[in-house]
C-alpha cells in the first residue's frame, strides 16, 4: 500500500471511532452549505441496483419547533405509538440484544443522574429526542413504502455514510429512529404522501463537549466475540 493511501486508511479509522452519539448540542447554527455539503458526500453511498431508495427531507428551526409541538400533543393525547412505521427492537425480550437495549438506557441516564424509579425525568429525556436535543438542523430520511425490505439495507448504508460526512464536516450527530413511531405527525407537518414512511432522524450541529450525555462508555463486542472464520 502506497504511503497516501495508509495515511488516507488511518483517518478513515479514525473517523469512524470519533463519530459516536451526541445528545447535546451548542445553540450555533449549521449553514444550509454545510448540510449540502454532507449530503453531497453521503450520496455516494451504494444500493442495490442502484435504486438509491433515500428520500431527505431537512428541518431547520421552525420546522423543528412545528414538529415537535405536533409530536408532543400526540404524545399528550395518545402516548408514543406502539409500532409506529415499523417495528426497530424485539417485542419479546431476546438475549443477548434486549441485554445490550437495557445496558445503553443505563448508561444513558446514569450519565444524566437519572435514577431507576425516576420516570418523569426519563419520560422529559425521551421526550428531547422530538426537538432533536436542541440541535439546529435535523433531518427526516423517509422511505416508499411499497419499497422491499433490502432496500432498508440501503437507507442504513446511506446513513452510515452521512453520520460520517457529518463528523467530517467537524459537526456531529444522533440517529433518531424515535421520530418514526410519530409518522403521521411527521408526514403532516411536512406535507408527505401517506406512502412515505419514517426511517430514521438525525439531528446535526455542534456537540456541547461539557454535557455529562455526551460522555457515556463506548460497549461494543471484541472481533473474537462477533466474528466467525470458516477456513
Ligand atoms: C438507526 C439508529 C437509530 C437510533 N435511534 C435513536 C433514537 O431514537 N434516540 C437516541 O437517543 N439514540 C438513537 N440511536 C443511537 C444509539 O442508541 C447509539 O448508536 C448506540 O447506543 C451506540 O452509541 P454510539 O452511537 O454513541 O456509538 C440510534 C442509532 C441508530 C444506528
């Protein structure tokens, strides 16, 4: 491997290992070229067939306080919907996953010194995810629902991408799969066809270094741990 490409492969890991969840965020702004510019790089991202199955849709701070006001008085109303445009965690507790579910939401409040018992603070935590953790922009990535299930892999490709064009971008970022359990408030605010369906919202700005939600333990399995060699 040439010298460039060696230096290009160690800023690639290092990239990677930088991006991680940020739930906390300056009240600086993001300019719209810079979130032109991340989802200029993001949308190289493959797909099968190339059918690039991504719809973008992006929220600034109107729109951000629009939405969160419908979502809350849903919220209010009826609860967060039991399915919502899809199902993302196990229904059933599934060893090891919903293990892993319950270590991230302990962490999650221990960093924020919220107590087991203590719902109404967890209930105002979860409900931050609505306002994007107060970022400046968000995105909603929807998808066609008459789309198949491999071309999900394809809007988890896409995002993976985008999450690291953002921290490229010196911003950082939280998926948000939480909006879509609030699809029809989404596709009302934002006046889409009932056939768009509600992947994933990301919140994008500057990451408050100084907030305790932003320093929680990185957990993840060993390669020994996940990966099996068939010789
Ligand atoms: C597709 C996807 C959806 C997610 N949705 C949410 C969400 O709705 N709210 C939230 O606080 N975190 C959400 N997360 C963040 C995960 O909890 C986080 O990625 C995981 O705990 C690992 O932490 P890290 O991103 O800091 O490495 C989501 C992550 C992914 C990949």
């Amino acid at each position: 491997m040439s010298a460039d490409r060696a230096m290009d492969a160690s800023g690639f890991a290092d990239l990677v290992r930088r991006r991680r969840s940020v739930r906390a965020f300056l009240d600086r702004d993001v300019s719209r070229a810079q979130i032109e510019a991340i989802l200029d790089i993001a949308r190289h991202a493959p797909s099968g067939g190339n059918m690039q199955p991504w719809q973008v849709h992006v929220l600034g701070r109107r729109t951000i306080g629009d939405l969160r006001d419908a979502i809350f008085a849903t919220v209010t109303e009826r609860g967060h919907e039991e399915a919502g445009d899809y199902r993302y965690y196990p229904v059933e507790p599934l060893a090891p996953y919903t293990d892993r579910i319950r270590q991230a939401g302990h962490d999650l409040y221990a960093a924020l010194g919220i107590g087991r018992r203590d719902v109404a603070a967890r209930r105002a935590q979860k409900l931050k995810n609505f306002d994007f953790f107060g970022a400046p922009a968000g995105l909603l990535v929807t998808i066609d629902a008459r789309l198949e299930r491999g071309s999900w892999i394809d809007i988890g490709l896409f995002l993976n991408a985008l999450s690291l064009a953002i921290v490229s971008e010196g911003l950082s970022c939280c998926l948000q799969a939480s909006f879509s359990s609030h699809g029809d408030a989404v596709r009302k605010v934002l006046g889409l066809e009932s056939d768009a369906l509600v992947v994933c919202g990301v919140a994008i700005g500057h990451a408050d270094e100084s907030h305790p939600v932003n320093r929680q333990p990185l957990r993840r399995q060993t390669v020994a741990e996940f990966a099996r060699f068939h010789p």
